[in-house]
C-alpha cells in the first residue's frame, strides 16, 4: 500500500469525510460497462462514470490498475460518486456545486461577443469567459475557438446562476504547474526534448516544451549568423531543442537548437584542407584582423599583418570592409580549438600587371599619390594666379580709362 493510500485509510478509519471538489488520485480496479470503480484505499471504492474515460471512437482511455485524479462529487445510498468535471447533463444546482467546491464544468463555446465568449454549459446554462481567462496566451484569431469544447472552472456564480463567468485558463494554469513538477523531476541539462514555438522575439524564441517555456537565444538558432529570426522559426512550429540551462526558482531555463543540427566544424578538415584556396566573405574587423565566414558556423582569422599586400597597415578598415568578398588561402586549421588561420594568397601574375598599370606597384603608390597631390596642388596655385592677374589688369585698365577722361576734360 502507498503512502498515499495509508493516509487515506488512516482518515476513513478515523470518520473523515470526503468534502465534494476534493481532488484525489485512486487506482483503477475494475470496469463495468458502465462504469470504472476506483479503490479509495482501506475496504472503500469510488465510482466515476465509464463514459467520462472513452476516447472519440467509444474506446476506453484507462485500464485496470492505471490511476486516475478525479473530483468527489458527491454520495448516494452510500456509494461515492466522482467525476472528472461535471459534464452535459448538469442541472443548475450541479453547476453551484461545482462552483462552491471548484470541480471543473464541461462547456462549448459559441460565439464571440465584447470582451469574451459566450459559453453553453450543462442543462443549457449560459456562461461567459472572458478572453484573458481562455487561454495561458492570446490568440491571433479568435474564431479558432467556437465550436470547441473545453473544461471551465466557474470563479463567480450570482444572480442564481443568471450570472455565470468562467475560467478555461486557471485549469490550463493548474495543469501546467503539475507538469512542471513532472519536468523538475526529470528533466536535466543536455536532454534533448521537443516542444512547440510560442513566441519569436528580436533577441530569440520562446518554446514551450510541456509545463514550461524556454528561450533559444538568437546564438542557439543556428550555427552560422542569423539575421532574420522569422526565417527559421514561427509561433506554432514543432521542434526539438537541447536543453542548455534550469532555473526552477527563476522560471529560466534556456535551450538551442543548435545544437541538435550537424556540428560544420566536424568536417572543416575535409572541406578546407591547409593551403586550398576559398572565397569567404567578411564578417567582422578587430584591430588585429579580419574575420572572414568561410561556410555557416566557420570563421577563419586573416591577420592584419597579412592585409596590406607587402606594406603596413593600421586598421583592417584601411583594405577591407564587413561584407566584402574575400578570396582566402588556408594557413592551419585547429578543430579542437575551432581556428581557422587564413591568408590572402598572393595575385596571379595578370592582375598584378594589370593592378601595376592601373595605379603602380604596392611600394611605388604612397610616393606617387604624394607627387600626383603636389602637382594637383601647383596647378591649382597657379590658376589661381592667373585669376588674380587676370582681376587685376582689369580693375588697371578701367583707372586708366578713368584718368583719360578726367584729361580730355
């Protein structure tokens, strides 16, 4: 016997009473046709109706032996009735039960008005759910629930149940710290698990993976730079994540997907063996180098020494820029340490005549630049020159005219 089933043939014995809505869990010990009888521990059984336990097909969902959490509802001619929520056939005074001792209620939705849904409940009740209280999130589309049916806690009952308003969310809330017990009990970090997209953010994914809700951060997603999260995850998609980290205390638990897709780094020998040559395309400059994306989830470093073709440099910025294409040679590769060394080969013959032509050898450019500026800067002294002799000879020649007029005068 359990130590659940002890206590509670030690509280039979000593005369306490079921209260209606106390929840309890019981295993299954026999099935009749109509209905599944529960052992209440001690010499005492329950009863739940077989028809709350069969499946869409008229097939029952439980066997002998399996344990089940149920609701008391109440007793008649000493035998104990219990349900998993008051279902279709509810009067108005089940429906108060239910509320007063919180046992669930089965209804369907059936329209959308302001500020909720109307609900129809057992015995034709009308109910309204508000829509913060229908679900743990908001939907997009709200039409995905009418027509549907779901369990309701009823959280106020007035006017004698003229007045009812219901809550799906707070047993979706009830459910959901029980699986999260469930997961606390066995979920460690490094299990790998799926679970469902609740939210894309800017800075990562939310997954809800069957109690709780983790984050893929924007460096989880993939092994390469993502830039547009909406390429690789939608709210409502399935996926299977790693779990990284568990914060129980905090509601924090973080999870990739990276790494549950292949490792690139596991096959870099093969695909960039020392002293091929690639084209890669900058990703990013640091005062010592470039880095350069040779393939999703590989970079490589071309040292600034390695940068200025044969002359000295201060920046990367001074040759190249993020984003540009970038033919590379492959100096070493450390996959322990996932480095790739690279190197700018040197020119074919061709481009350096041709570069040679166009604006002189790498040694000759800083003199010629220099001497092409001082020309420019001569011819520029010396049209400015001509205009001010040019203004000047003018404003000479018109004093001259001037004196001339005064003497013929």
């Amino acid at each position: 016997m359990s130590g659940f089933e002890e206590l509670f043939a030690a509280k039979e014995a000593a005369g306490e009473k079921l209260v209606p809505g106390q929840q309890i869990t019981a295993q299954v010990v026999s099935i009749t046709k109509e209905w599944i009888f529960i052992d209440l521990g001690g010499k005492s059984e329950g009863a739940v109706a077989k028809s709350e336990f069969l499946d869409a097909d008229g097939n029952s969902t439980v066997a002998e032996g399996d344990e089940v959490t149920v609701y008391f509802l109440a007793e008649k001619k000493q035998e104990k009735l219990f349900t998993t929520k008051v279902g279709g056939s509810a009067t108005q005074a089940h429906l108060e039960e239910a509320y007063h001792s919180g046992i669930p209620v089965e209804g369907t939705v059936e329209s959308e008005g302001k500020g909720g849904f109307q609900v129809r409940l057992g015995g034709g009740a009308r109910a309204f759910c508000p829509f913060s209280q229908m679900g743990l999130r908001r939907v997009e589309n709200n039409e995905e629930y009418i027509g549907q049916n779901y369990s309701f806690k009823i959280i106020e009952f007035r006017e004698g149940g003229r007045n009812i308003i219901l809550s799906r969310r707070q047993l979706l809330e009830q459910e959901r710290a029980a699986r999260k017990e469930e997961l606390r009990n066995s979920l460690e970090v490094g299990d790998k698990i799926k679970g469902t997209v609740t939210s894309v953010q800017k800075f990562g994914a939310f997954v809800d993976i069957g109690g709780v809700d983790g984050l893929i951060p924007m460096s989880e997603i993939g092994w390469g730079q993502v830039d547009d999260i909406h390429s690789h995850l939608e709210p409502g998609c399935e996926v299977e994540v790693v779990i990284k980290s568990l914060d129980w205390d905090k509601d924090r638990y973080s999870l990739s997907l990276k790494d549950t897709l292949p490792d690139p780094w596991e096959q870099v020998v093969a695909r960039f063996p020392e002293g091929s040559r690639h084209q890669g395309r900058v990703a990013r400059l640091m005062d010592f180098g470039a880095f350069v994306t040779m393939a999703p989830g590989i970079d490589g470093l071309v040292h600034i020494s390695k940068l200025g073709a044969g002359r000295r440099i201060n920046h990367p910025r001074e040759v190249v820029q993020p984003g540009d294409e970038l033919e590379v040679m492959i100096e070493s590769v450390d996959s322990e340490r996932r480095r790739l060394s690279l190197s700018v080969p040197p020119p074919e013959e061709s481009e350096a005549a041709a570069a040679a032509g166009d604006s002189g050898q790498a040694e000759g450019k800083p003199a010629a630049r220099a001497a092409d500026s001082g020309d420019r800067r001569q011819d520029y002294r010396e049209h400015q020159n001509q205009k001010e002799d040019k203004s000047m000879g003018t404003l000479g020649d018109l004093l001259k005219d001037q004196l001339a007029k005064k003497d013929r005068k």
